[in-house]
C-alpha cells in the first residue's frame, strides 16, 4: 500500500498512451500549457493590429487543439482511488483554464468594444495566469520524480491537495477575469444600445457578466 497511491498516479497521467517515460515527456500537461504560454506572449509582444492578433492567435489555437486530444482523453479514465482521482482533476482543471481562454479570446477578437491594445492585455493576463497554474503542475510531478520516491504517502498526499487547492484557486480566477473582460464589452454596448450583438456573440449562459 506504501507505493500503491503513488503508482495508481502515475498511471492517470500515463493512462492516455502506452506507459513509457518518453511518452509521458511527449503528453506533459505542463509542456502542453507551456506551449499555450508561449504563442500566447506572441500577441503581447507583436500584436499592435486587431489582424496582427487574430494571425498570433492562430498559432495560441493550434497549440491548445493540439493538447485537447489529451485532455479528452484524460477525461475518460475512470474507477480512480480518491487522491488519483485529485490528480486528474488538478490536471483537468488547467485545460479547462486553457480551454476558457481560448475560446472567450476568440470571441473577443470578433468584439468591436475592444481595441487592438486592449486585446493585447487581455492576452497577457490570460497568459500570466496560466502560466501560474502550469508552474503548479510542475510541483505535482515532484510525486513522480525518481528523487522523490522516498516520500510517504502522507506527504504525497498533502502536495496533491495542495496543487489541487491552488489551481482551483486560479481557475476561479480566470472565470472571474473573463467575465470581467465581457462585462467591459456589455457596458460599452449599452451606451451604444447595442446590447444584443453581445449577448449573441458571447451568449448568457444564465451568467451575469454585469
């Protein structure tokens, strides 16, 4: 039972291919956020043009496509033990955090309420708080790190519920940052009573973005 936490993790993380250590390199949650990260600096570095943004964009998409299919696929495993089941979950919740800037940014780069500049920023506070949430998944690979396989179960235990609490923290955070960014939109369009072109383009949801 002392390794059997341990080896049921590594087997959520590995589940999704064959279980070889080059192949885990090749589907590392962190890497896939980390090269989200990096075309996302590419639209706060080079985007001074709303065409400039939708073409750097592009590349931020392709990034996160490419990554879903692992992230679907992680989705999938089940019949988890309690602190597995914490680990795909922490896991999970950086693609959500992927997935809820991509999908709003795009939208909000079809938004006339926002300027190039602007897009520009919102990108960068996207990036920085994914960024942050990826250097988490770094501390929860520290559980299967050669160097670590001394640690008890307790300990492994506690750095997942760390990881878990702080990513959760910061997917609240995202959540909370778009609809801040809409609800800029919203009340731009209200002056121009154009109110519905953006609730049509990001649509209710039963959320309140003002």
């Amino acid at each position: 039972m002392k390794k059997g936490i341990f080896m049921v993790i590594v087997a959520v993380l590995l589940a999704i291919s064959p279980a070889t250590k080059a192949q885990w390199i090749v589907t590392d949650p962190a890497n896939l956020a980390s090269g989200i990260i990096n075309s996302a600096n590419e639209i706060v570095q080079t985007s001074s043009t709303v065409s400039n943004v939708i073409k750097n964009f592009k590349e931020v998409k392709k990034v996160y496509e490419q990554g879903k299919e692992y992230y679907d696929a992680l989705k999938a495993v089940n019949d988890l033990v309690k602190d597995a089941r914490k680990v795909q979950q922490t896991v999970l919740m950086v693609g959500d955090i992927s997935d809820m800037y991509v999908s709003n940014f795009e939208k909000m780069m079809n938004d006339p309420n926002f300027s190039a500049e602007e897009l520009s920023a919102i990108a960068f506070g996207y990036s920085q708080l994914l960024n942050e949430s990826a250097n988490l998944l770094s501390d929860l690979q520290q559980i299967i790190n050669s160097s670590s396989l001394s640690m008890n179960d307790k300990e492994r235990i506690d750095i997942i519920d760390k990881v878990y609490a702080e990513v959760q923290e910061y997917y609240n955070l995202v959540r909370y940052y778009t609809n801040k960014n809409i609800s800029v939109s919203y009340l731009r369009a209200k002056k121009q009573n154009d109110t519905r072109r953006v609730l049509e383009l990001y649509g209710t949801s039963g959320q309140k973005y003002w």
